[in-house]
C-alpha cells in the first residue's frame, strides 16, 4: 500500500512532493501528517532537548516540520543531532540526542508510527495541537501519512511592469525583512513556495508573505500563525483582502505597495512556472520577423525571463540570438581577473536642476561574455544596504522593444526586445550569467558614500579609449581586442560602439573632444557658465541596431540607431541629430518647453551650437523666418503653427532685442532658481508655462512682449499682463518678424 491515497487535498494538491512508500529509506526525509488532523508532527518551540515542544501544527515545509529515518530512529530535519524520544514519566514525546537514544520506532500495516505496545497519537480535544503515546489501536487519531520530501521547484513572481521578482532585499526575519523587488538571479531571496493560500519565503519557510495594511505595504510573518489568504485572480493580480500588490512607477521601483486593483501592468503578476509551461513546444523567431507577430515577442520575453531564473548549475533551457546582436565572444578568448574601484564618495545631485541629469553608471574596459558564469565579490565588510546601492548592469543597449515601439510598428524586430540585464549585489561573491552578454557598467544609486573594490572574475577585456590617458599607440593594441562592443570616454561623455567601428578609428581623442566641445556649448546655451555649475556625471550615447523610437532618441543613455547615425564617426559630433538630442536632455519639458513645443523649443540648442560651429542658422537657410512671418500675417495662430513656425516665434524675440541668447540663458537660469513648491505650480496648468516666458523674457529685454503674443494668438492670463504692466516697461512692436536683409552681425 502506498500512502499518497491518504494524501490530504491541501497537501498533495498544492505541495508538488511525491508520496513515498510506507516504508522508507535511511537519510530520506519526511512529513509525518497525522491522518485525523492533517496536520504535522512538529518541532514548535525551543530547538534542544531541554526546551523542544514536540506537537502537531499546519504544515509550513520548514526544516522543523521535517525528519529523517536512520534505522529506527527520527532523526530531526532541523539538527539531526537530535531525534524523537518518548519523554520519561509522561506520555508526551520530545526530543533526546540520537547518539545516545536506544528507542526504536517502527511505521507498522496499520499505519501506525509505534514504540513498544504505545502508538503516536493526536486526541480529539481542540486545538488538537498536542501529541501523546496511548496503546495502540485502529483509531484513525494513530494513523500516519508519511510523506517524502522531494525537491520542489521554487516560484518567482515576477512583475509584468518592471519584470523584476518579489524578494526579500533585507534582512531575513520578520522583524528585520524589507520585502521588494529584485532584478531576478535566481537567489533564494527571491524564492517562493506555494503551501495552500499561503507563500512561503525560499529564504526561511517557517516565514510567508503577509499584508501590512497600515503601511500599504508587505512584511514576512510567522508561516505556522499566518492567516494570509493569497490568490491569483483572471486579470493575473496578486490579492489579499480589498488590495492588489502593485509596483509604483518610482525610481529605482524596488518597493511594492497594497493598493486598489486596478488594469495596468504595476498589478500583474507572472508565474515563474507558468512560463515555463507556456514555452513548451514552441521555437524561438528568425530575425528580423514581423512587428506584428505578438506571439512571437511574447514568446521572446518569456525565454529572457526564464533563463534568467533558471539555476546556474543547469544550461540555459532557450538559445538566445546573441549572434544578430549584441555579438558573440570567442570561447578562445583568454578570460581575466581584474579589480575595479567603485567610486560611490559623490552620488546624485544636490537639488533638482529640472532637466534630465546623467545617472550614477561607472564605465569599465571589461565584457561579460554571453552564457558565462562570472563572479563579482565585493567586501564581506560592506552592509547590504551599501551592496544594494551597487547594481551590475550588462550591456548598455537598454532600449526594450515592444510591438508598438515606433521602430518595430508595422516593421520588424530586428533583434531581440531585450538585450541587457541588471543584477543586484551583496557582499561576498556575487554569482552572475548573463543570457545576452554586454559590456560591465556599475550602476550606483544614493545613500551612503564610500569607494570600494570589486573582484571581477570570468570576464574579457574590451576595446575601452580614455581621453586624455590612452596614447594612440596604446589604442592600435586595444582596440583589438575581442569583444563585441567598445568603450570611448572622456571627462563629460561616454561613448558606446561596436567595436568594428571603433577600429577604424586612428585617433578617437578626436571624436571624443568634438563631443565634449559640442557637451559644453549645450550646457552654455542652458545658462550654466562659471557661476553655476552644470549637473556633474556623464551623459552615455550608446549606438544599437534598433531604437525604440526614430533614428534618434534622448534620455539616459541617449540611443541612436547606428544604421542612421554612426556616432563613432568624426561628422558626427557636428550633426544636427546630436545637438536635437542633447538639448532635449538639456530642455525644462514640463516648466516651458512643453508650452512651446518640445519640438520646436528643443532646437534653441540645436541652432545655438549650430551657429557657434558654423555661423550658420537652419531658418535662414531654409527660409523659415520668412514663410512663418507670412503665415502670421495671414492669420496663423501660434498653436496651428508647425515645428518651425514655433521655433521662429521664440527666435523672432531672441533676434529683435541685444540680448540674444542671453536671454534664453536666463530663462534657464530662473526657473532652475524656483522653489519647488514655484515650480510645481508651473507643471499643474500650461498657462502658467506660457505666463511664466511672457514675464521672464519681458523682464530680461526690458520690454512688455505682450504685442507680440497677440500677433501670434498666444494668449495671456490677465494676472500675468497686469504683472508687467505695473512694471512700466514701454511695450515691443507686435511684428518682431526677422526678415531680409538681416541687419548687421548675428545676435550671440
């Protein structure tokens, strides 16, 4: 007779185990489930002979929970040191040092675990916690399931918005555990195990998930004493209760929320095995195949999430087209040790500069090649949360493709959606593989400051150039070397090509110093001089096989789609694409520029380093100055205008006063200046935003431009025109139009 017909519901439906034969081998370990209760023999207090309780709880998969056979021995699971023993003088049980024990226990026909005539038994009385010796007997209160502990899979729980796992960051009880997400490594802090309603951490199973309904938030409470009703509901949310678990929108998005249930992807939730499942039997896409094809990207996310979890002792279940990019790396390519000092002694900004600002990311000269196991140790004397400021990103590519970016539309995917991946770190030895391969980043984020080194074990070396260090005839050895993808940079700026272009460069101090030149004029035109200082860090521009979105987009890292723009050339630095994208870096979107089109405002930079280069002006060249006047003249208002026509209001003003771009410089410079609270204010309503470049300009050029924003239907609140009146400023003329002949030397 095998036991798993007297297998409870909640036990042999939800645990995976496998049921064991009634008799079992020395060294297995299992379940001892009273067929009355359903419950199991267990260790619930204390942890030695003299303090254990031995009684009958829930099951919770701990180690407490657990024994092993050794002859005629229960050898406890949580120290085998120790093994169940009838207590003298009582009829109760507990535990006594194996080594000295001389009782034997045997699991008889009937079922029943017996010692001598006595037999294990649970009584009837409520809470049915205790369990004694009695005579034995046919009552179903002595009889036994034994249940074989098998391995059981863990589950991960993985966020449908950020794609990270729910673990346990720090700590490891409940009074210590900050629960939250975690980029997936397959470490136990991210372990789950479903036991009924519950979900049991793969740190410690005598801990599960529970609500804090006063945070909003979630904890790690006791598994035997829970009362947490976990399920997945059919819009894939995790729920307790009124709340669903939700991921906010907050950078860097590792803490988890209860909220109200709601339809976005913050609230929907994967299950590591039900991944699994739904890859069986299907075959990865040939690159490019069609935009169109959901299935298939769905498909390609799956396989990225699984093999990312996968253990590393196993290969990776889903071949990735690495070779379609990021590239490959020879298996003959020599891999290298290094250490590489983390600077983390600056982090951050020290206010809100109202533009995107360059990240935390420290540049190395190494590469991780694809499948690889490489091993990243930091000190164990760091804290974790000094560790956990510390992320290891592989690969710079971090633009993720989706059905509707604007490259793959009605287009194809070119290469995989994802391309790179993000580990988190804690001090020791840090065990990492990477599916996809990819240059090594440190990514730091704020709190504590302090430098430290890293063992970087298991990796290559890749082309890496630092301006103003590496000679030219160092350069002709390094960028040789065989990695996919190479490193430029320099003091504001870091550049990431492949490596095939990067060859052909003889000197990339040259590229590297029209970039920086190109930086500096960008940051002018934004009104940082010597009195002010510009955001510290380096703005990243990373050249990719396909982008997200155009031939160009900004950001962090600023991408570019190298089929279009190739930023390893030498032309490029002097391209109109890379002042556009750097100054939209550099615009104050939700303060003005929005107001006035992102569009078109974003392009004061571009002409701005456009004039300082070459003397020239796009408008003039194209005549825009002319056709806008025009359009105004016949009636246009500002917001029937285009791009350009926009960009000709706002530089009709900067030509029509002495100030030039001094005053678009001081525009910058006060509204960096506003409090928060001031500039909250402008974000809420966009007439504020138009209000707020009527006053400032009016101020700067000592004239009242309200005649011109008439001219161009622009309107203004009252409350602002009242404002410059009482400043007494006589007002503009209303045509500021800038027509030829252009009268004497270019405004600079």
């Amino acid at each position: 007779m095998t036991i798993c017909q007297h297998l409870p519901l909640w036990l042999s439906g939800n645990s995976g185990r496998l049921c064991s034969a009634a008799k079992t081998r020395d060294g297995e370990a299992v379940y001892l489930v009273n067929q009355s209760s359903n419950t199991c023999l267990s260790v619930t207090e204390g942890s030695s002979p003299d303090d254990a309780v031995v009684a009958m709880a829930p099951f919770s998969g701990a180690l407490s929970q657990q024994w092993l056979r050794a002859g005629g021995q229960w050898l406890w699971g949580a120290n085998p040191a120790f093994c169940l023993v009838p207590v003298d003088g009582t009829n109760d049980v507990g535990l006594g040092d194996a080594n000295a024990s001389s009782v034997s226990w045997s699991y008889d026909e009937a079922s029943r675990i017996v010692v001598g005539s006595d037999a294990l038994d649970v009584p009837l009385e409520e809470p049915r916690t205790r369990v004694i010796l009695s005579p034995a007997n046919d009552d179903v209160t002595q009889k036994w399931t034994v249940d074989l502990v098998s391995p059981e899979e863990p589950e991960y729980l993985i966020n449908q918005s950020s794609k990270t796992c729910l673990g346990v960051r720090k700590g490891s009880t409940p009074g210590t555990a900050e629960v939250g997400m975690l980029n997936g490594n397959g470490l136990e802090e991210e372990q789950w195990f479903s036991a009924g309603d519950s979900w049991q951490w793969g740190g410690d199973r005598s801990y599960c998930l529970g609500p804090d309904y006063d945070a909003r938030t979630v904890i790690l409470e006791d598994s035997s004493t829970s009362s947490s009703v976990w399920y997945m509901d059919e819009s894939e949310r995790l729920r307790i209760g009124d709340y669903a678990l939700n991921v906010p929108l907050h950078t860097p998005k590792t803490t988890v929320v209860l909220a109200s249930p709601n339809d976005t992807k913050h609230q929907k939730w994967w299950k590591f095995s039900d991944l699994k499942t739904s890859l069986e039997g299907t075959e990865p896409p040939v690159y490019p195949f069609p935009g169109s094809d959901e299935t298939s990207y769905n498909h390609e996310i799956s396989r990225g999430l699984v093999n990312m979890l996968t253990p590393k002792s196993d290969p990776l279940p889903h071949p990735r087209d690495v070779l379609t990019f990021p590239g490959t790396v020879s298996p003959e390519t020599p891999r290298v040790t290094k250490n590489v000092l983390l600077n983390l002694s600056v982090l951050g900004h020290d206010r809100d500069f109202r533009m995107v600002v360059p990240k935390d990311w420290q540049a190395t000269d190494l590469y991780v090649p694809e499948g690889d196991l490489c091993q990243i140790i930091l000190s164990e004397h760091l804290t974790t949360d000094q560790a956990l400021q510390i992320t290891a990103r592989i690969g710079a590519h971090t633009d993720k493709l989706n059905p509707h970016s604007g490259t793959v539309e009605n287009k194809k995917f070119k290469r995989m959606p994802v391309v790179s991946e993000v580990f988190n770190l804690f001090p020791g030895v840090n065990e990492i593989r990477s599916q996809y391969g990819g240059n090594l980043i440190f990514v730091f984020t704020e709190g504590e400051n302090f430098m430290v080194n890293a063992e970087v074990r298991n990796v290559v070396e890749a082309p890496y150039f630092r301006h103003g260090v590496t000679s030219v005839e160092d350069w002709e050895a390094i960028k040789t070397r065989d990695a996919p993808h190479a490193v430029l940079e320099s003091d504001k700026c870091v550049v990431v090509v492949p490596s095939s272009a990067a060859q052909e460069l003889t000197d990339p101090g040259q590229l590297m110093t029209r970039y920086e030149e190109v930086l500096a004029m960008e940051s002018y035109a934004a009104g940082f001089d010597g009195a002010e200082a510009s955001p510290r860090g380096k703005y990243w521009l990373v050249g990719d096989l396909q982008i997200s979105g155009g031939v160009a987009h900004s950001g962090f890292p600023v991408m570019f789609n190298r089929q279009s723009n190739d930023i390893a050339n030498l032309e490029t630095p002097y391209n109109w694409v890379t002042w556009h994208e750097l100054g939209h870096n550099h615009q104050q979107g939700p303060y003005w520029c929005k107001a006035y089109g992102t569009e078109s405002s974003v392009n004061l930079f571009s002409l701005y380093v456009q004039e300082q280069l070459f003397d020239a002006d796009r408008l003039e060249e194209h005549n825009n100055y002319v056709t806008s006047a025009d359009k105004v003249d016949g009636g246009m208002t500002f917001d029937e205008g285009d791009v350009w026509d926009r960009l000709v209001f706002l530089m009709e003003i900067k030509h029509a006063f002495p100030e030039g771009w001094q005053m678009f410089r001081q525009l910058f410079r006060t509204t960096r200046a506003l409090s928060d609270d001031e500039a909250d204010y402008l974000t809420k309503v966009v007439q504020r935003q138009i209000d707020h470049v009527y006053k400032t300009l009016s101020k700067i050029v000592g004239y009242d431009l309200v005649l011109t924003y008439e001219r161009w239907g622009l309107g203004l609140s009252q409350t602002a025109k009242e404002e410059i009146q009482l400043l007494g400023l006589e007002k503009a003329p209303g045509d500021l139009s800038h027509r030829p002949p252009f009268a004497g030397k270019k405004q600079k």
